[in-house]
C-alpha cells in the first residue's frame, strides 16, 4: 500500500493573513518527491480544541502527520499540549532537553543566563522520543509516526529534510500532454480513457491565460511506469487530431 500523510498547520498568523504558509506548500512537494501521497492539510488556530480535533482526525489515519508551528517559549506555542490532550497523555519535561536548551542559551548568551519560559521547550508528550541531526541544535519531537515541526520555515525545511529519508517510499510517475484545445472537445475521449486506465490518474487542467501557449494540460500519474505510457499512448490516440502541442 502506497505511504499517506497529512499536515496540520497551526497558527492564528496564518488564519489572518499576517504571516502566509510556507510549510505545507514545501511539502506538497517534497513529499511527491518521497513518494508519499498527501492526503489532508488543516489550518488550525493556536486553541487547544482546534489542534486537538485536527490530531484526532488524522493520527493513525495516515502513515505519518506533520505538525507545522505552535513550538516555542511564548503563550501562543501550545502545540505540544494539545497533542498530548489529544493522545491521552501528560506533558513532561524531557531531561535531555533541558541540557540541550541550557548548553543552547549559555552558549549565546555568554553568561549562563537562562530565562524560566526557555525551559517550554523541553516539554514533551510523554512516550514521545527526539530525533537528533548534527548541524540542527534543537531536535525533532516525535510520537510514534506524528511529528512536531517548529513553524519557522527555514526551521521546518531543515528539520523536514534531515527526516526525510524515513518517508521515502516507490516514486510517482506523471506524464504530461499540453493541448490547442479547450475541454469540451476533449471530454468524452477522457471519460473513456478514464475508464480504459483505472490503474492511473488523469488530470485535466484548463488555462485562460491569453498570453499562454497551450488552453489545456493533461496528465497521467501512477506508481507503475508502465501504466504511465499505456494509458498516455491511448489518450494520445483518443483526442482530437492535431490537438497535442507537445509532452513533458
């Protein structure tokens, strides 16, 4: 069976605008890239419920959960407590942790001084475990496949990456057709390639732009290359003649 995900991005600054996600758009990407098939993304509040829910509805549904945002020292960073109302668990204070953060402030702050709220972000769902890479001081929060990422996206890219190879798992292939017609003309030959090729997927994607080359790109995707160019090979011979400009 094919790897599924889902994201949960959690902040009131994305719900308002103030601050626009970077880190499901990033891995939209990189998780085709891995082979893993996305299959949910929730936008959350910083409130306990809104996490709590979107946790609920996704843990063990889902091969693996990514956790953008809500880690930190302030008031707001109440991820690591919603997902461990969620799970039926306790906070609680990881010791190893606390020597990260503690050697992390006294080395930049010189003279040893750390602030009471640094110690928020040794706090865990108990049962999680961390995962630590060299160059990334902070390590990732994990509780069986649910992953807790910090919300900074040059933060989550690092840590998203550092893991990624875990995700990894058979690739997609996509085969593209652009096309000098719109999509009515080409309707019923795609409901019956469709049909002819169930063992793939095929998009169909209008464009409107005036200045653009093309009114339509199709695309044939699936694990199984061989499907691929079957399925290509007959839509190519479905569509009206001379319709295709060219295929990437």
């Amino acid at each position: 069976m094919a790897k599924t995900a889902a994201v949960i991005v959690i902040g009131n600054e994305v719900l308002s605008g103030k601050t626009r996600d970077e880190n499901a758009q990033y891995l939209i990407g990189r998780l085709r890239e891995l082979g893993v098939e996305l299959c949910r993304i929730h936008i959350v509040p910083d409130e306990l419920q809104a996490i709590g829910d979107a946790v609920r509805g996704t843990y063990r549904k889902f091969d693996h959960v990514f956790c953008s945002g809500g880690i930190g020292p302030t008031h707001d960073d109440i991820t690591v407590e919603a997902v461990a109302l969620a799970l039926g668990v306790p906070v609680t204070r990881s010791q190893a942790l606390v020597a990260l953060i503690e050697a992390h402030y006294r080395d930049r702050n010189g003279d040893g001084s750390l602030p009471p709220e640094a110690y928020r972000l040794a706090e865990i769902p108990e049962g999680a475990r961390l995962i630590s890479h060299a160059g990334i001081w902070y390590p990732a929060i994990a509780f069986e496949e649910l992953y807790l990422l910090p919300g900074v996206p040059m933060l989550f890219r690092r840590q998203f990456d550092a893991l990624a190879d875990r995700f990894r798992d058979a690739p997609f292939h996509l085969r593209q057709l652009f096309l000098s017609v719109g999509e009515v003309p080409i309707a019923a030959a795609l409901d019956a390639v469709v049909a002819r090729n169930p063992e793939v997927s095929i998009g169909s994607y209008p464009r409107f732009d005036p200045e653009s080359d093309y009114r339509v790109k199709l695309t044939v995707e699936s694990r199984e290359a061989a499907a691929v160019e079957r399925a290509l090979a007959d839509l190519k011979g479905a569509l009206p003649a001379g319709s295709v400009l060219r295929e990437g």
